[in-house]
C-alpha cells in the first residue's frame, strides 16, 4: 500500500456523480464550438453583409486550407494524449524542400517531400514510444531539428519556385469557381472522416486516449496506433507546406512557423481535449473555421493584425482550461 | 507522466513496485549526473581548443562568457520552473515584452520617457507578471505548464508586436549603453550581473523556502502536499521569479543590441531548456540546480561557439541543440522503461 | 467496550484514559462496505497489534486515522478530544503520523529536511533556512531513536530500513509541537525488512513504547503476538476480537481472522469438474526481478489454479508476466507444448490467453466507450471484414453476451463507466469469452467490489468456463473464495512457490492451512 494508493481512493470515491459530469462536459464540448461558430459568423455578417456571399465564402475557406491539414493531422497526436508541436516548423521544412526538390523531380517532388516528411514523424513518434520520452519533448526536439535542416537546405533564404508544377494546389474550378484547395482539403477530411468511421482505428485512438493502461491490456495495438500518429501527422504538415508553396510561390525556413499555435487553437476550441480520448475530425472542421473566421473578423472590426497573436495566446489558454478533463490528472505539471 | 505530460509519467519516487528489497542507489550514477556535464564542458574545450587556435584565446573565453550571460540568466530561472517538474515555453514571449517595455521606458527615439533605471526594474517587473500569470493559470485552472505558457509565449510576442508598432525604439540611453559595452576587469558589466544572478540563484535554491519547496514538489508532489506544503502557492512563485529572470534578460539584450525588438528572445527558450537538461537539471522535476544548469548553458555556449569557429554553419545550431536535448532526456528515461509504463 | 467484541480475553481497561480511542467507524465505498463497526483503543505507551486478512478494512482505518479518508460514521478520539482529521499534516499536528510501507519521505531532499517539512518552526524564519537550526532540530529527532543517521544525508541514499526509521523520527517531531507523546501508526513495517532489520526495527519500537503509544499493522502474526500489548483481529470490516499475546496462539488469531466457516453453497463446489490430464500452460524458472524467483508451475485443461500469498509475495508479478504485461526471464514457458513468448498483452492475447485485471477502472476498461466497444476491443477483427468494422455484427456479439451474462444495460451502446460494478465487471469478462479459442484465463481478483449477488455469477460464470476446459489462474481476497473456487492451490511467499496445496472438491483444505504457508 502505498501513499498514493491512499489518495487514489479519494477518486474512486468520486466516480458515481463524476459520469454524469463527464456526459455534461462531452455535450458541452460538442454544442459550444457549433454556437461559438454559428455566432461569430452572424456578427461578422450584420457587421459586414457581403461576408455571406459566396465568393467571400470561398475565400475564407481557402484560406482556411493550410490550417485544416495541420490541424487533422495533429488531431490525431492530441486524440491519443500527446502532442506534435513540430507540425508547424515540418510544413516549413516542407516548403523548402519541395522548392529545392521541383527544378530537379518536377511532380514527383510532392509525394517525395510528404514521405520525407513522415519519416521525420515516425522518428518522432518511435523516440517517444520506444524511449517513453513525453511527446511534447520529443517534438520540441524536433521542431528545433526541422527548422535547423530547413535553414540549412535554404541558407536561410526565401527559394523561389517557378513553373507550373504546383498550380493545381491554387486555382478555381468548376463553374462555381470552387478554389481548388478547399476540394483537395475537403477530400482529405473525407478520408479522414470515412477511416475513423469505418475501421477500428478510431476505437484505439480513443481508448489509449482514455486510458492507456486498459488499452494495453485489452491487447490493443498501442505502439503502432501511436507511431501512426505520429505519421500521419507529420505526412499532414508536409502536405500543408506544399500547398503554402502553391499560394506564395516560393518556400521559406519560417513559412509557416506561426501556425503552430492557430493549429493547438483549433483543436481544442473545436472540442478536442487536449488531455487525449475525446475529439474527432469534424470538431476540428468546426474550429479550424473558428479561428479562420476569427482572424477575419478581427480585420473586420478593424483590429490590428498585431494583436492576433495575443487573441491566439488567450483563446488556446482559454479553450485548454475548458475543455481539459481534469479528472485524468491528479498532478498538474 | 504526466503530466501533466510529464506528471503522467508515475512518479519515480520511493521504491518501484515489485522491488522488495531497494538497495542503495549506486553513488556512481549521482557522481555522473553531478559531475558528468562539467567533464563534458572540460572535454569540449579541450577538442575546440585542438580544432580550432582561435578558441583558446582571451578574446574568444570573453565572447563566450559575454554571450553566455543572458542564457545564464535565463537559465537560473527556468531552473526553478524545471525543479518543479513543470516547463516553461513562454521565454521568447516574455522576453520580447521585456525589450520593447524597457526600450520604451529609458531614453529612446520613440517617446519622451526617460525612467532610467526605474524603466528597467519596470521590465523586469513585467516580466515578473508574466511568470505569476502562467503560474496562477497553471495552477488555478489545473492546466499543464507547457499548454499555458505557449500561450503565454504568443501573448508576449503579441504585446511586443503591438509596443512596436512598426517604429523600432533605439536606445538613447547613455548609462545604460555603458552596461553593455563597458568593461570591468576585461569583462563587460553584463557579465558580472549574469554572475550576481546565478549567486543569488544559488542563494535562493539553498535558503528559502521557494528552493527547497520547489524541489519537494518536483521529487514527489503528491508527498509536498501530503505534508502540508501549499504547493499551489510555491508553484506559482517560481514561475513568478522564473518570469523575472527572464524579463532581465530581455532588458539584457535590448542593450547589448542598443534596441528592443520582438525578436530578442528567439531560440533562447531552447537553448535555455538545452542547458539545463544538458547541466543536470531534469525535466521530470526535483533534480539538478541552478550551478547544473549553468554548467550546461557553458556546454550550450561553447558548443554554438566552437562549431561557429570551425566553421559550422551558424544554422544548424537549433538543431544540434534539438538532436542534444531529446538525447539527453532519453539516455535518462532510458532505464526507467516499463511495459505499461503510460507517458503522453 | 462494543459489546460486539468477542472479548478472547476479558481484559478490562485499568483506569488510564486512552490516548486514542476508536468507537464504531463505518465506512461505504460505492457499492461495498470497507468499515462495518470498528472500535479499539490504545493507551499510553502501549503497542497494540491490529490483524486482519486482505480486505478486512485495515487499510480503510489507518487512512481514516491519519485523514486520507473520512469515516461515514463514527468517532475518532485523541487524548479524550474528538477529532476530525484532514489530512497529515494535520493530524501530524495533532500528534498523530504514519509510518508508510511504500515511504512518505521525498527522496531527493535531507534527511533532516524529511524530518521537519512543512513543520519546520524556528528553523525557517521569514521563508529563510536557517540550516543549523534545522540540523539541529532534526538530530534530535533522530537522536530519540538512537540512530546514527546523518541529517545532511540524501534521503534516497539510505536503505530501506534506515528511511523507515527517518519516517519514525518524522513522526516524532509532532511531540515538540502537541506537546503530548504521539501516536504512531506502523503499517506492515516489516514486510520489506530482513531478519537483522526485523530485530532493529523492534528493538525501537521498544524504544518508542517509553515515549509514544504504537499501533503495529501486520500480516505476520508471530511478530504481532511478539511486540504487541493488546491485539485486535479485523474481520470483514470490524473488530472481532480483543487478545492478550499470552493467552492466544498463532493459529487462534488465525482462525479468529478467517471466522467460522462460512462456505456457503454459492461457490457450487459440486459444480467441479476434475481437470483434465493434458497439461496446458507450463511454467519452468520464471523469474521477474526482485519480486519472482524460479516459479514453476504447471497448469491442466480445465484447471483452476489458485494464487495465495500476501501483498509482496509476488503472485500480481507472476499473473502479470505471463500476461506480457511485466517483462520476465524464464527457462521455458509453453502453451500445449509450444513455447508461449508473451513480449505484451497483445501477444499474449494471440495466444489465447485473457486477462481480467484487478484494478478495474484503471486496467480493466474503457469507461467512456460503450458496453459494446468494450466487449470487442481485444478481438476487434472477430467483427471486422477486411479493415472494415462491421457494426451490425459488432451490436449482435454485444447484445449476444450482455444476454448471456445478464448485463444489465440500457443498451449496447451506453457508456461502460455509467454501469454498476457487477455489470462492468462482467462485460469485462465477456470480451474475453467472445472468442472460441480463449485457453487461459487469469483473473486478478475478479470479484473485487461486487456485491453477493454478481460475486455468485462470476463464480458460476468461472465454472462453466472449466467445463468448456479453460483453464484459470486465480487470484482473490479471500481464502476461503480462493480454495472454493481452485482445483490446486498454489501458495506464495516472498517470490517463490512455498506450497502446492491440492483443493478437490469435497475435500477442501481449511483456510487456515493455506494460511500457514503465506504468512
């Protein structure tokens, strides 16, 4: 018997009144960011009427693409309980890569450049399931790696990308003029949305979410589900920094460095906790728009994009403190 | 641990389960942990000092010295925050406040301020607010250090942004200019306060209630707080003085640089959490100190130095610190690992 | 006196005014009852000895005594006042501290701090150390025990048995601040000990007795009848009995812990079958460090093993590691011939083996996934086609075994953590009986917190199962479920095998015979 056995029963007293918390909680999660979404885009509309026309429809969409792939990928990290704070300095590798890689590979530099990536996540994700190093480390390990190799392949410099090889990540299609990259975001998101629905990943994700030490002895893969994530996670951001590399025509070491926090941000003011087991791609669907029309709001109501960075520092504090289940953890660090 | 990334991880306290008999733990691993990192330290010197002429000069031990002094500074803070267990992302946010305020506070080209040194206590104090800040909603709210001083972090840089707009204030300040070029006994002044830090550093991990409070929680919480100890409070305060450090620090390279800008903190939050666990202090909390941790801002700082005179590219210094730290946590997890052991 | 108590000896309490002294403490977890009327008392400068099986609540008291958990009824009184602790720290400040088994010191701060944190007193003034003062504070601690430890030492440099003693000298240290001798809760302090320390340790509590009273917690009854004053036996949450060491014997407190034979018809002993002859799980030298040492075992078709042995004895360890769950080294493990390499659960789990874990919350499920995501989740591809799930089959498995075990839930699909213990519990076996091929099951204290009622289907459920020929390897609290339940009782003590007890139906060995080997 141990001290912390002796605590440990102070919780296991709470458990018949915290299930219906918990129930509240999982609804609350689920109803506030479609409210908080609905409202945010009510006010911009009275504020600003042709915000609902679907040209500008369009391009608040559009330019919520790069965020939405981080996002889904790094999702699934936080679905499990840890964490890739590496996926905003990996699009930025990324970036680099791809318009070293497109003089010499042309096309081929895309799936090349995203498995590059990958790797980069698998070492990630095995250093930390193998080593049992937590995520965070291990990814702010890795953000500072990336950003080193993406300085060094660049020399620090912005490389320009010329050709046509990455229109098709940039243009308008159809007769309605669709950006193209919201369709390529949209088909991701479906292969995300029909994989979580349709196999038993999802069933793993959550429960090394919940609870890790059930899933293990349950015999559910727990290292491979992990190390996926990891993956997949990685795979996202260097897709993410190829379709950067559409829009500015060039890819730079620091691109995308400043979507790390939007991304933490529209996770978990989506719904997602960030203490792991609650959270899905259509949540993040809904916060990624959060944010993306936040920002234009924001310009809307005539803020200063100076303070954006500030907004992004409050909300992700403020959504962490209501969506964390606290009852996961005993000991705050 | 978790936990609360690193608090998840079960708390390595006591005996492990399923250890009956606990024999001493051998003195030979905390004479490594302890002396370790300065044979390290020795050894780098040595193999610059082959490598390169220009390393062992005068010169040279004195740029490494003035450029290590508000690593120093950041280092012996952070300290605090590590011994809890806890880590603090908000360096680079907290620092870029700390420059503009003070840059906007002493004589500038911006505005007609002129506080002096009242401005630069203002920076630190500043500071200060941010580490209390972080420590409240830390500890308040029950979220895990590093999600709220990441967002801390972007609050800095935002203010910072926002204090900057656009206008960079240079430094019109004559006496504080002074601190950081002037020299006394072939050092410059900024590195004598960096040295007045870690002393009180020392000072106050040995003597107050802060320190050793601080490695209690850090070395088992649940038995700190079991013990009457609020740890909440403490908690909270080491941020706070970790905050103050830092917003120092950022008073530091605004007058080395003679301006503020948002960008004085960058890669320092790293660098920072490099030495300190290259130094000795862990991440898991309870373990190392402020003399640890500036022996690894030494490491830190020779190693960017010696790769810069043998011709590194200057750009591959995050990432060797990156390469460094998650080797330095993993040779430590290494032997920890268990089958069910869950760490997020 | 509680006139519930059978008074062994009818030692009436002289005139002295206890210095603690419990009447009536109740206490309900969710569904089971921990405390059900404990009463005692412990005089000044005695030692009084407190036993009881697993289970019998001792635990639950000592929490309540030092305020890590309140009573739901009852009193608690010290040196005549009614108390309420909170916590210890303040119950340490009423005079009243705990020797831990699993230590409470912080390991990487002084001796001398462990002493006196969070009571530090003149030795920290305005939040500054002053070291001397603190040394010297703590030697006399120390030196009330006549130990020769160094105040400035590393806690976690000490061995086991000299931190054992800072945490005595901790408790101490409430004498200078309640002005009164304090009591001092010593919870199975020897179980870790070897002989020498054993004989250290009670030679200071000799020590103790002239300065504190002494509650000595353990399973071992030689060393209880050895040092104590006064016993009291614990049985199913109260106390049973009052004895004087010299006028009890090892194998009357034994049979006042186990109570009279309850064996009811519920464990539906003619319900077993004999095993089989074919041996299917066969065990050679599994060691797991520092806990087992060179088990063998062999277990049959249709067998039940059950495990006996106290906290430490090393039989979770055993169970865990054949489970994958604990890393192990072995001369040979084979299933049906076949050597069994269980790297984690998953593989074992490929190898036909289950596992019901005693921690059921922590180990056993997922509370936020439903009954049905529970009950599939090891066998998952049993209701995939391809990568694809096929959630009609999934509901039709479901809804097949919450019949089959009468889970009662308002639908498949209802969150696991919003069911009853009973009804979580036999989803959790389901997941494991879902599958045709299971060969060996291992369940750790399966009926832990049910109530009667579920405790009799999981019996029945375990029985049915030996029909089918699984074979079982059993864990649980009480002996007399344990050999109801086994064929063979496999009977531990200190990492190894100290016994092999055969269990046939009708001819049940007496529990106190497998009692004799454990402790």
């Amino acid at each position: 018997m141990s001290v912390t056995d002796k605590t440990g029963a102070f919780s296991r007293l709470g458990d018949g009144p915290r299930l219906t918390q918990s129930a509240r909680r999982q609804l609350l999660l689920t109803v506030m960011p479609v409210i908080v979404l609905a409202a945010l885009v009510a006010a911009i509309a009275i504020a600003n009427p042709n915000f609902l026309r679907a040209s500008s429809i369009w391009t608040v969409l559009d330019s919520a693409v790069p965020l939405m792939i981080l996002a889904s990928g790094a999702m699934l990290v936080i679905l499990v309980g840890g964490i890739d704070l590496s996926v905003a300095s990996l699009a930025s590798m990324a970036s680099v890569l791809v318009a070293l890689w497109i003089p010499a590979l042309g096309g081929w530099a895309v799936p090349v450049v995203i498995i590059v990536c990958a790797l980069a996540g698998l070492l990630q994700g095995a250093i930390h399931v193998v080593a049992q190093v937590p995520s965070f480390l291990v990814t702010l390990g890795g953000l500072a790696v990336w950003s080193g190799v993406a300085l060094l392949a660049s020399g620090a410099s912005t490389i320009p990308v010329s050709g046509t090889t990455l229109d098709w990540t940039f243009t308008r299609v159809g007769a309605w003029n669709v950006p193209s990259a919201v369709l390529i975001a949209a088909a991701l998101v479906a292969v995300f949305a029909l994989v979580l629905a349709f196999t038993p990943v999802r069933r793993w994700l959550i429960s090394i979410g919940s609870s890790e030490p059930a899933a293990l002895m349950a015999g559910a893969p727990v290292t491979q589900t992990k190390i996926a994530a990891f993956v997949v996670s990685a795979a996202c951001a260097g897709f993410a920094g190829i379709m950067l590399v559409g829009r500015t025509f060039s890819g730079a070491p620091t691109l995308a460095d400043s979507l790390l926090l939007p991304v933490v941000a529209a996770i978990v003011v989506g719904g997602t906790a960030i203490t792991g087991g609650f959270g899905g791609i259509g949540r993040t669907i809904v916060g990624v728009l959060i944010i993306t029309v936040l920002r234009v709001g924001l310009s809307v109501a005539g803020v200063d994009s100076s303070y954006e960075q500030i907004f992004y520092g409050v909300l992700v504090i403020a959504a962490v403190a209501m969506t964390i289940d606290r009852s996961k953890l005993p000991f705050v660090k | 641990m978790a936990p609360a990334r690193l608090g998840l991880a079960p708390p390595e306290t006591g005996r492990a389960p399923g250890s009956p008999r606990p024999s001493r733990r051998p003195d030979r691993a905390t004479i490594l942990a302890d002396f370790g990192p300065l044979g390290a330290l020795v050894l780098l010197c040595l193999l610059f000092g082959f490598l390169s002429p220009q390393f062992a000069t005068w010169g040279n031990v004195r740029n490494v010295l003035d450029s290590a002094s508000v690593l120093a500074v950041i280092a012996v803070g952070l300290t605090f925050v590590l011994l809890l267990g806890a880590i603090d992302l908000s360096i680079e946010g907290v620092m870029a406040t700390a420059a503009l305020s003070v840059a906007l506070l002493v004589a500038n080209s911006r505005n007609d301020l002129d506080f002096g040194f009242m401005g630069v206590l203002a920076a630190v104090a500043i500071g200060a607010g941010f580490g209390l800040a972080s420590g409240l909603l830390s500890t308040g709210l029950k979220i895990p250090s590093f999600m709220t001083t990441l967002g801390m972090s972007a609050i800095g840089i935002g203010i910072a942004t926002v204090l900057f707009g656009g206008v960079q204030p240079a430094l019109r300040s004559p006496e504080l200019a002074e601190w950081a070029s002037g020299q006394w006994f072939g050092l410059t002044r900024l590195t004598y306060v960096a040295v007045a830090v870690v002393l009180i550093g020392i000072l106050v991990q040995r003597y107050t209630r802060l320190g050793r409070y601080a490695r209690a929680i850090g070395g088992a919480e649940e038995l700190a707080l079991l013990s009457g100890i609020p740890v909440r409070r403490y908690k909270t305060l080491a941020f706070t003085f970790a905050g103050a450090t830092y917003g120092l620090a950022g008073v530091m390279v605004t007058t080395q640089l003679g301006s503020g800008i948002v960008q004085a903190g960058v890669g320092q939050n790293f660098a920072a959490i490099t030495a300190a666990v290259v130094g000795g202090t862990l991440l898991s909390g309870g373990r190392g100190g402020v003399l640890h941790s500036i022996v690894g801002v030494l490491i830190v700082t020779v190693l960017v130095n010696g790769l810069v005179l043998i011709g590194v590219s200057p750009y591959v210094q995050g990432a060797v610190q990156g390469v460094i730290v998650v080797a330095a946590v993993v040779i430590t997890a290494w032997p920890l690992r268990k089958r069910l052991r869950v760490v997020k | 006196m509680n006139p519930d108590i059978e008074t062994v000896e009818a030692e009436q309490s002289p005139g002295v005014p206890p210095v603690l002294a419990v009447r009536d403490l109740r206490k309900r977890f969710a569904e089971t009852t921990a405390l059900d009327g404990v009463t005692f008392e412990v005089r000044p400068h005695e030692v009084v000895g407190l036993i009881g099986e697993n289970g019998a609540g001792k635990s639950t008291l000592l929490k309540m005594l030092v305020g890590l958990a309140r009573p739901d009824s009852g009193t608690i009184e010290l040196r005549g006042r009614r108390v309420k602790m909170r916590g210890i720290a303040q119950a340490g400040a009423a005079g009243i501290g705990m020797v831990f088994q699993e230590q409470s010191l912080i390991p990487n701060l002084t001796v001398a701090e462990n002493i006196l944190l969070g009571a530090e007193g003149p030795a920290v003034v305005g939040g500054l150390y002053r070291w001397r003062e603190l040394r010297r504070r703590a030697q006399v601690q120390l030196d009330k025990i006549g130990s020769e430890i160094s105040v400035d030492a590393l806690t976690e440099s000490l061995s086991f048995a000299d931190r054992q003693l800072v945490e005595v000298a901790k408790v101490l240290a409430t004498e200078e601040r309640t002005n009164a001798e304090p009591v001092v809760l010593l919870d199975e302090p020897t179980s870790v000990l070897d002989r020498d320390e054993t004989e250290v340790l009670f030679a200071q509590i000799e020590r103790l007795r002239t300065r504190a009273s002494v509650v000595f917690v353990s399973h071992r009854l030689d060393e209880v009848l050895r040092v104590s004053d006064r016993v009291y036996v614990l049985r199913n949450g109260r106390t049973v009995a009052e004895c004087v060491p010299g006028d009890v014997d090892e194998a009357t407190l034994r049979k006042l812990m186990i109570g009279r034979d309850l064996a009811g018809s519920h464990y539906d002993e003619e319900r077993q079958l004999p095993a089989r002859e074919a041996v299917r799980l066969a065990v050679r030298g599994l060691t797991v460090k520092g806990v087992c040492d060179h088990i063998d075992l062999d277990l049959h078709e249709g067998e039940v093993v059950g495990i006996a042995g106290v906290q430490g004895s090393g039989r979770e360890e055993l169970c865990r590691s054949l489970f994958g769950a604990l890393a192990s080294r072995s001369e040979s493990v084979t299933m049906h011939g076949r050597p069994l390499n269980a790297r984690s659960p998953r593989a074992a789990i490929a190898s036909d083996i289950g596992y019901v874990p005693a921690e059921r919350r922590r180990e056993g499920m997922v509370g936020s996934m439903s009954v049905a995501e529970n009950i599939t989740l090891p066998h998952i591809s049993e209701v995939c086609a391809g990568p694809l799930l096929q959630r009609r089959k999934e509901r039709a498995l479901a809804e097949e075994w919450i019949e089959r075990l009468r889970i009662r839930t308002p639908s498949a699909s209802a969150q696991l953590g919003s069911l009853s213990g009973g009804n979580q519990q036999k989803a959790v076996l389901a997941r494991w009986l879902v599958s045709d091929s299971l060969r060996l099951l291992i369940l750790d204290h399966p009926t832990r917190g049910l109530d009667v009622g579920a405790k009799t289907e999981v019996y029945q459920l375990i029985r049915d199962l030996t029909a089918d020929g699984v074979s079982v390897l059993l864990m649980a609290d009480s002996l007399e479920e344990l050999i109801a339940m086994s064929h063979r009782v496999l009977v531990m003590k200190d990492g190894r095998v100290a016994e092999i007890i055969d269990a046939p139906a009708g001819a049940k060995p007496a529990p106190l015979r497998v009692l004799e080997g454990m402790v």
